[in-house]
C-alpha cells in the first residue's frame, strides 16, 4: 500500500464536478484526506477559472490501475473521452505522486514533472503534505511553496463541500 497524491481540477461546473469527485474517490478510498479548494486562471487558453485541490489516500491499487480508475471517476463525472489537454473540462485528475515511485507509468511520469511548477498543484500539496520530501529534489513541498513566486501566480480560496478535511 502507498499513499498516492492527486490532484483535481474543474473549470466546467467546478462545485458540482469536484464535490462529486471527492465523494466518489472518498467511497472507494477510505482515508481519503483533501487540501482547500482554489481558484486560478485558466493557463494555455482563455476561459472560466478552474478550481483545484489536491487530494491524498492509502491506495492497494499498482500505479497504471490507479490512473485507470482515475479516469472512470473523470468519466463519471462528465469528462470527454478525447477532450483537448488545453481547454474546459469537467474534470481533470492526475497521479502527482505514489510512494516513492520513480520513472514511467501507464504513459505518465511519476512524480509528475509539473508538480513543483504550478500554483494550483503546489500549494495544495504543500498545504497538505508541507513536511512531505520531492522523492527526487530532496526537498519539502512546504519549503518550495515558500520559495515559490506566489505573487505571480495567485491562488484564491474557493469554499467546496468535502475539501479540506
């Protein structure tokens, strides 16, 4: 068993979409604990703000079947099978982290390289997991969101049922 760290995002009916989200990934994920929600601007195309969060629970599941079953709970939740990467979506889920698990899963890299890059993922995580270790940077998530420009790339609370628990 290993702790996997997920983030979520919605920018197409984000409350209903992520409220949804959590409540399926907490039924078949007992344990399941969820950063704040917030909201940021949509980055590589124009459009509604997404709201995201990160989310962490004790998973039996192999990495690839993990990100499988992701993408049924994106799927149940009204995701587009082939929907662009750079456009609205009801939901969007991404393995970030899985124990310490290094290099290529199911066509995806763990840990997931945009992590430390991105506002939206970071902070999340850092606000859930600060003392958590990058199992390749050797650094915490805390001491990272610290260092991070968080003037250049706001965050702004977004109040969701079931986050932050």
């Amino acid at each position: 068993m290993a702790d996997a760290y997920v983030a979520a995002g919605s920018n197409v009916r984000p409350r209903t979409s992520l409220t949804r989200a959590l409540e399926i990934l907490a039924h078949g994920f007992p344990g399941l604990r969820a950063s704040r929600a917030y909201a940021n601007a949509a980055m590589g195309f124009t459009g509604d703000d997404f709201v995201n969060l990160v989310v962490v629970f004790p998973a039996e599941l192999q990495p690839a079947e993990l990100i499988e079953r992701l993408k049924a709970v994106e799927r149940e939740c009204g995701r587009e099978p082939g929907a662009p990467k750079w456009g609205p979506r009801t939901l969007d889920l991404d393995l970030l982290l899985y124990g310490d698990h290094l290099g290529r899963v199911a066509g995806r890299t763990l840990p997931h390289p945009d992590l430390v890059t991105r506002a939206w993922v970071l902070g999340p995580l850092a606000e859930l997991a600060p003392g958590l270790v990058h199992p390749v940077l050797g650094e915490s998530f805390g001491a990272m969101w610290r260092r991070f420009d968080q003037r250049a790339h706001p965050l702004t609370a977004f109040p969701l049922e079931g986050a932050g628990r």
